[in-house]
C-alpha cells in the first residue's frame, strides 16, 4: 500500500472515528482529519509491532481498517484530555 492509501484511509477513519466519538474538537475539521491520517499510521504499526500483524496486503483488508479507526479513536481521545478544555465557555 502506497502513501496516497493510507491518507485516504487515514481521512476515512478520522471521519468515522468523529462519528463514533462526537463531539466538539478544538481545532475543527481540519484538525480531526489529520487525527485520522496519524491515527492510521499509528494503528497499522500498532497492528505489526504488538499483534504481528501486518497490515500492508491489502487496501481491503478488514484488520487495516479496524487498526486504523482504533488508532484514529485512541489519538482523538488524547487529543481531547489534552486540548479538549481550552475552548471551553464561561
């Protein structure tokens, strides 16, 4: 799998991750994608380094998707606890 298709699937998994877990995000859309794009990248390594199980076969492959939107999910909770307070209103 090239580049091009793990940000495309980073953008999709950002985007489902926003709809399991919505909410208002400092940092808006934009901010949420590139979640998903380093929540992509971080649950594909996250698949072959604790679980052995590479995800590079296929652009199809149900395990890439799910480690993606795991990781996807795990940054925007972070991401959250982190900045998730310093818009918040009075």
């Amino acid at each position: 799998m090239g580049i091009i298709s793990w940000i495309i699937l980073g953008l999709i998994a950002g985007v489902v991750a926003k709809v399991l877990l919505p909410g208002r995000d400092p940092g808006g859309l934009f901010g949420t994608t590139l979640i998903g794009v380093a929540g992509a990248f971080v649950g594909g390594w996250l698949s072959a380094t604790f679980l052995d199980r590479p995800v590079d076969r296929d652009f199809y492959d149900p395990a890439m998707w799910v480690s993606a939107i795991a990781g996807s999910l795990a940054l925007l909770i972070g991401y959250r606890i982190l900045f998730g307070h310093s818009r918040e209103r009075r």
